[in-house]
C-alpha cells in the first residue's frame, strides 16, 4: 500500500510540479517610446500612414489575451513643443494613456521643455505611474505581473537586486551600453533600432519613433527571475489596425480644442499681403489652369476631407502663408489663399505687380522640402515631383 501511495505521489510530482515558480515563465513588454507630439498619422501618404494612439490602444484590446501577461511602457518623449497647440498635445496623449492604463511612463527631456507647474497638474489629474528625475514623482515604481517583481526606473543608478529591472533613458545608444546591470533597457532618443541586441547582460531596445509601430518584447524567465532568452517584434500600426473608439473620443476631442485655440487666436496684422492666384491669373492665365489641373489646387479640400481644417500644423502645408503677416488665417476670412498657390512657391514679391520684369523666385527642392519632409512626402524626388507642377 505505502509503495502504491508513494509511486503515486512521484507521478504527481512529475506532471504538477511542487511550484509554479519551477516552471519557467513568460512576459510580454509592450513599450512605446519617443512619440514626440504624435497622436495619430498625417494621413499625407499612404506609405507613411502607421501608428497612432487609438490604433495602439485598439491593436491591445483586440490581442489582450494572447499578449497576456503583459505590462505596458512608455519611455518618455511623448511631447513636443511648449506651445498652446503642444500643450493640448501633451494633456491628450497622458489622458490616452490613463486610458490604456500604462503601467509606467517617463518624463524626460521633451517634458523637461515645459514649466514644472503645468505637468505637476497632468500628474495630479492623471494618476498613471510615472518615474522622472525632474518631476515631483518616484524615480522608480515597483510592478508585479504573474507573481515577477519588476523594477522600473529612469535612473540607472537605482537598480534593485533580485527583481527584474527595466531602464527608461534618453541617452545615446552608445551610453546605453555603458549602463550595466540592467536586464532590459528602453531608450527614448529617437533612433530608429528594428531590432533589440544584447549586451552582457543587458537587452536594448528603442521605442519607435513616432509611434508608427509598437514594440513586443516577450521574456523567457527562470524560477530565479533571471532572464533566460526573449524574442521581439513590432507591431506596425497601419489602417488595417482597428481603432479604440474611447481613444478616438480623445482626439476629436483635442481637434475640437485646437480649432478653438484658431478660432480665438488674434489674425496676423495685414502688412504686406499676399495677392492670391486670381490676381496672378490677371497675366499669367496659363500657368494658373496648368496649377488647377494639380494637387495643389485641392490642398485644402483633403484638409476639410479628413477634419483637419483648423489644426495650424496642416494648415501651414495646405494653404498661403499660413501665421504670416496677410497669409491666410481661416477660410471664412481669407478664401483667397486657400490651397498651395503661386506665392507659396515663388514667394511673396509686391513689386512684381508694378514691374512684371522683376523675375519671382524660382522653385528650388529647398522650397519644396518646407512641406515634402521624408515623414509626409517619403517618396519625394525633385525632379519627378516638379514635372507633376511644371508650367
């Protein structure tokens, strides 16, 4: 009978370990880093239409399960300037975050940009875990997730034996290598890494810039906490990524605040106004039906067509002048410079009206690369590109 019971007792052991904790574990990193202001995609062009904050939070609610567990980091640099527009910013993208509930996110450098009193606000309003060696919050919080202890910090200095230590930096990857002890570090610099490597110890990975893609580290640890192996991928975020309509509510929410912002700003004084392709057409009646059959000609339109109308940082591409003195302001108020026109390529030239000889600048690749950056225009070539617009 004993030898029954104890043979028994040995299968038992075989198939049901004494503890969990022998059995080796896994944990998914989803990480963000880097996002510098963006909250969704330009929608400029189709090869750069990734990421966004309501396809991140989609992308998780849909996949929750299979990710599970997991923990959810941002790295710090998620703003962008400290103007009225990037304040908006920053306040949408840290209520974003509460909502997706981040299990800690970074102040750092692009933070550091505005006055401690506004963030020491958000942080208050906000209450997502933060760590920062600036702000009046923790330079490290501790998470448990399936029974692993995690220490997560922004400080390479407070590393904690024993746990699993995450590091959320700023610094050049180069520096990242001199950091030691460390089992995985974040960097938030705004390199562009595809793929973590390892050093000694060390896993380094980069957030990707922009939010165009979430990052999956997927850990492999020991019944001793240390890590064993990881695997990792990124998430790219395109259109086919379906979007978190309470994250979506977020953004609307912040066009809504960003046309009033337009809407009570002082227009630009008159000074020196620009003239407006009907008055250019007065002599130059060719080249301004050549300029109707272009893009151009309808740059405002894909503004009012995706409801981006009133957002200054569009406006400055889809129109004439725009936050110039006499450039436009709105469409109630100056009609006439909507679209990319004459003067938005060739410049401003009063005189040119007086005296017709007086050559108007010509359009080099300088003055195209104002609005074709490789973000909104990544295919652009100059010569290709000035052939769609010759006249």
């Amino acid at each position: 009978m004993i030898r029954h019971v104890l043979i028994f007792i040995t299968v038992l052991l075989v198939i049901f370990p004494l503890s969990a904790q022998g059995r080796e574990k896994t944990i998914n990193i989803l990480y963000t880093g880097s996002l510098h202001g963006q909250l969704e995609t330009c929608g400029c062009s189709p090869k750069t239409d990734f990421g966004g904050l309501a396809r991140i939070s989609g992308f998780i609610l849909e996949n929750r399960h299979e990710l599970s567990p997991y923990i959810l980091i941002d790295a710090g640099n998620f703003t962008d300037k400290d103007t009225p527009q990037g304040r908006l910013k920053a306040e949408t993208i840290l209520k974003s975050f509460k909502i997706m509930q981040y299990d800690a996110v970074a102040l750092l450098q692009n933070e550091r940009v505005f006055p401690d009193d506004f963030f020491v606000s958000l942080i208050q309003k906000y209450k997502t875990p933060y760590v920062s060696d600036s702000f009046p919050c923790d330079r490290s919080l501790l998470v448990t997730h399936d029974l692993t202890e995690i220490n997560i910090s922004s400080d390479p200095a407070v590393r904690i034996e024993g746990k699993l230590n995450i590091l959320l930096t700023e610094q050049s990857i180069a520096d990242s290598k001199m950091t030691d002890g460390w089992d995985l570090i974040i960097n938030s610099s705004g390199v562009e890494m595809d793929d973590p490597f390892q050093l000694n110890d060390s896993i380094i990975v980069a957030g990707y810039p922009r939010g165009k893609k979430l990052g999956i580290l997927t850990l492999y640890i020991d019944n001793m906490g240390r890590v064993t192996n990881f695997k990792h991928r990124f998430e790219a975020l395109g259109s086919d990524i379906k979007e978190d309509g309470m994250i979506r509510s977020v953004l609307d929410n912040y066009d809504s605040k960003v046309a009033e912002l337009l809407k009570n700003a002082e227009e630009p004084s008159a000074g020196i106004t620009y003239s407006g392709v009907l008055k250019c057409a007065e002599c130059h009646e060719p080249f301004v039906e050549s300029w109707e059959k272009t893009k151009h000609a309808r740059a405002f339109a894909s503004l009012e067509d995706t409801g981006k109308s009133l957002d200054p940082e569009c406006l400055i591409c889809h129109t004439v002048g725009f936050g110039e003195s006499g450039g436009f302001y709105t469409i109630e108020s100056t009609p006439k410079l909507a679209n990319v026109q004459c003067e938005e390529c060739h410049g401003l030239d009063r005189e040119h009206l007086d005296d017709f000889s007086r050559p108007m600048r010509p359009v080099t690749v300088s003055v195209c690369l104002k609005c074709h950056t490789k973000e909104n225009s990544p295919d652009f070539d100059y010569p290709v590109y000035y052939e769609k617009i010759k006249h």
